[in-house]
C-alpha cells in the first residue's frame, strides 16, 4: 500500500524543514516510537513506512532557477538547498523551533546582543574539507552583496545594512567575528528574538566562495560544486531530473538513511500523480484537487500543516486598485472560507495575514467576507452597477 502524503502546502522560510524529515523517513520501514524526540515527528505513530528501497523519487514541480542559496527565492529551490548545505542552525520538523546544525551549540549574551556558535569538528564539506567559522563569515559578507534576493535578513546584525548599501566600507565594523577556527560571534544592533530563526534559512547557509570565484556562476554545476549538506549533487538535467548522493563526509551521515534522491520537475499535476499511481513517484508537493476527496479515504493519506500564505498581488500604482476603497471592497468580496472548503480542498486555512500563526506571533482577526459592504465601497469609489457592468 502507497504512501499517499498531502501537505496543506503553504510556502514559507520554515516549511523547507518538512522536505528534511521526509527524505530521512521516506527510506527505511520503521515505526515511530522506535525514533529518538524530533526524528519522529513525521512519522504517524505507530506507522510503518512502506519504501524499504534507500532511493527516494519525489516530484518539485518545477526546474531550480538556482542551486545558489544566496540567490534563490522560491520553496522548490529551498528544498534542494537543504539537502546540498547545512546552516549553523537549522528547523526541529516537529515544532519549527532553531535546534543544532554545523554549530553544535551557542551562547546569546544577557542583553540578547551577542551571539556565540560553536561549530562542529567533525562538520565537513562534501570534498572532506573542516567547515570554519571563517566559511560562514566570508558566506554571509558575500551574502550582504546587494546583488543577492534575500540580503535584508543579514539586517539584524551590526553593521550589515550599512556595509551593503555602501555606508560602511570596512567589513570588519561589520559584527560578525571569528574567535577561533569553530566560533563565530554574531554581534546585533538591538535584540531580535527571532535571529535564530533567520540563521536556519538557506541565505544564512555557508558556500566554497573560492569554487565561486574561480567558476562565476557555473560553480553550482554538478563538476563544480561542493556543499556540507546530507546529500551531494551527482546530476543536474534542467528539465529531465536532479540526482542527490548520499554525502558521506556529512556529520550527521549514520541518521541519513538513503543513499540517493531523484528530484524531478513536473509542473503537471495529473502526471505526477501518474507516476505516483505507477509507483515511480513517492512524494509530490501537492495533489490535483479533483483527487483529493477520493485519496482523503485512503487510509495511508497524511495532511501536514505547513507555514506560510498564498495570496493574490494587486498592482496598486494604477486604477482602479491605487482606491484603499476597492482595494477593501475586493478584500470584504472574497470568500477565503468559500476558496479553501471549496475549491483547493487540501485542509488549507483561510488567513486575513501575510504572517501565519507562529511561536510568539497571533494574528489578531481581520475583515469577514461582507458583499453588502464590498458593493457600498466599490459605489464610493465611483464604480457602481453601471461602470461595473
């Protein structure tokens, strides 16, 4: 019987942790109670998972526009990364809360200013080669280029906002110190409860910049790049497939259980789901919706919450949406509820807020679906039913 898996898929910083547990637990038939704390929380209790083989398939819907984790925006090119690098902290999938990667512990100062990592020894990257503390600070000065998609994270620390808009010359004002080969000090410019957080997502995770100066942008060719992750990247075929190895110079290689992961980029709902009924695909990121009430009686069907928000971009800047009035009417319009029982189907929640329920944030409760006053405010910004129409 199929691992039938349906994620309430809601894109987010956090949801890449998932795609981790997944591809450990996809691999060894294996009980849940049988699995030390956070190694469980993926696995239904008293499960067994049914793929013995130690290669997992999975679909990502799409081509990666990169393997640069300094670079990428999107889930599908996360969910690679995590599998290619390893950040000095990175998500427990059991509760999104920061637990140990390459730093195999730290220290925050009383004030909440300063933060101490120290590294593994036995962090390697995939050519055999110690992961230093002096990585991770030419890493993240690279990343602090403003050429790179996510550099406003970097901005906590001292110094960070200022070097990358070229008000601070001089790096070393910066507030990243190594003390020695395995401690870093991160020195920030106010508290940020949520640091920790932001040390786990992929711009924060160290890259060879050497392999980077010397190869440009063809450093994350499969003959150029060397990573510090679970798995090495053996094959890269934009459009056919991506094939993962087992990495083993990888710290934490015994927990690691399979020994090759295929990726594959099918942006076709149906066909994936194909394959997967042809046992040529064990997991795929979301299901077509016309499926999901006949495999939600599938007793091996799962539903995982996972962060994050869709939404729907307006542009504002041009009529008739640069009106708050019609910009709040379209909002009192939409019938969120209507949308996730109605047509996506998968266990979605309906959300007034780009930010969804996390650890020390709640939303506070937004505008209801309300037609009556959509139609007053749509009539006061001068659409009535006549230029409606």
């Amino acid at each position: 019987m199929k691992n039938i898996i349906r994620m309430n898929y809601i894109q987010s910083i956090v949801s890449i942790s998932f795609i981790a547990s997944l591809c450990l637990f996809s691999a060894v038939s294996v009980k849940a109670d049988t699995l030390p704390g956070w190694k469980a929380a993926y696995v239904p209790e008293g499960e067994v998972w049914k793929y013995t083989e130690q290669h997992l398939t999975y679909n990502n819907g799409t081509d990666p526009e990169t393997l640069d984790p300094h670079m990428m925006t999107g889930l599908p090119e996360m969910r690679l990364a995590e599998a290619l690098f390893e950040g000095l902290v990175t998500y427990d999938p059991s509760d999104l809360t920061p637990r140990p990667g390459v730093a195999e512990s730290w220290d925050v100062s009383d004030d909440g200013l300063i933060y101490t990592f120290h590294l593994r020894k036995d962090a390697k990257w995939s050519d055999g080669k110690e992961v230093t503390a002096l990585d991770f600070l030419f890493s993240w000065k690279r990343g602090l280029d403003p050429v790179n998609r996510y550099i406003n994270l970097f901005f906590p620390i001292a110094g960070a906002k200022h070097y990358s808009e070229g008000k601070l010359t001089d790096f070393n004002e910066v507030g990243i110190h190594v003390k020695d080969p395995h401690t870093l000090e991160v020195v920030l410019h106010a508290p940020c409860p949520y640091f920790l957080d932001l040390v786990a997502f992929p711009t924060y995770y160290p890259v060879r910049v050497e392999l980077i100066e010397k190869f440009n942008e063809k450093w994350t060719r499969q003959e150029n790049m060397i990573g510090n992750g679970p798995f090495v990247l053996k094959e890269w075929s934009p459009r056919e497939q991506i094939l993962f190895e087992k990495n083993p110079y990888y710290w934490d290689r015994d927990f690691v259980k399979l020994e090759m992961v295929t990726v594959l980029p099918i942006s076709d709902l149906n066909t994936a789901y194909k394959l997967f009924q042809d046992d040529k695909l064990h997991w795929m990121p979301a299901l077509p919706v016309a499926r999901i009430e006949e495999l939600k009686r599938n007793p091996d069907y799962y539903v995982y919450p996972m962060l994050g928000t869709y939404f729907y971009r307006f542009n504002v800047t041009k009529p008739p949406f640069d009106d708050v009035r019609v910009r709040k009417a379209f909002c009192l319009a939409t019938d969120r509820v209507e949308i996730c029982n109605e047509l996506l189907k998968g266990g979605e929640q309906p959300s007034n807020h780009f930010c969804p329920p996390v650890a020390g944030y709640e939303p506070v409760e937004g505008l209801k679906h309300d037609i009556v006053a959509a139609r007053k405010l749509l009539a006061a910004a001068g659409y009535g039913k006549d230029k409606m129409a």
